[in-house]
C-alpha cells in the first residue's frame, strides 16, 4: 500500500495524525487545565508538571517559553493550547498576535479592518 503525500500549506502547520501522536503527551497535560488543581499544581512547579506528562525537551522548552508556534510543530492541537493559555490569562488574540508576529494591538486592528472583530 502506497503512503498518501503530506498536504502543504506554506506557513502552516497541519494537525494530522502523525502531529497527533507526536504532540500526545503535550496535549494530554494540556487537557488536565481543566481541572483548577491541576493549573496550580502547573504554576507550582512548572518543569515537574511537565516531566509527570512525559513532555520531551522541544515541548517543555515551548510550554516555558509559551511559544504557540513551538508548540503547534511539537504535536500541539490549538484547542488544547488555548487551556495553556487560559491560565496566563491569554486570549485567541493573543495567540493570533504570536502567530503573525504582530503585537495584540495591531492584530486587533487588522482584524477590525478585515470584518473580523
């Protein structure tokens, strides 16, 4: 049986059943901010938190650096990201801002003029 070729998206990172397995522990941690416990058990011990999650080295350096873009290409899924930065208190703005390497601000206004806020 033949492998089907990878879709391409420049300057995109796709989510796709390989980013899924690679980004499993991340997600699953990312999962457990569900529960307020479990969000100040992170913010107590940050690298503890990720090491009981068995995040590897390029996840747990995205996670600390809270670097959407590093997590996204470690296996991230943006849903489970966003409950990372709930707890900064960092809203889809924020997140598009770092996306697009935009600060908040201007990313809001590009928004704005788009339609889109």
């Amino acid at each position: 049986m033949t492998k089907k070729a990878k879709r391409v998206i420049p300057g995109t990172t796709l989510f796709d059943g390989d980013m899924a397995r690679k980004g499993y522990a991340l997600n699953k941690m990312c999962f457990s901010f569900n529960s307020e416990e479990n969000r100040q058990a992170f913010l107590a011990d940050r690298d503890g938190y990720c090491a009981k999650y068995g995040l590897n080295e390029e996840q747990t350096k995205a996670v600390k650096d809270l670097n959407v873009l590093a997590m996204l290409a470690a296996g991230g899924n943006a849903y489970y990201i966003a409950k990372l930065g709930g707890i900064y208190k960092l809203d889809m703005q924020d997140v598009g801002a770092q996306q697009t390497g935009m600060t908040k601000e201007a990313f809001i206004a590009k928004l704005v003029e788009a339609g889109r806020a």
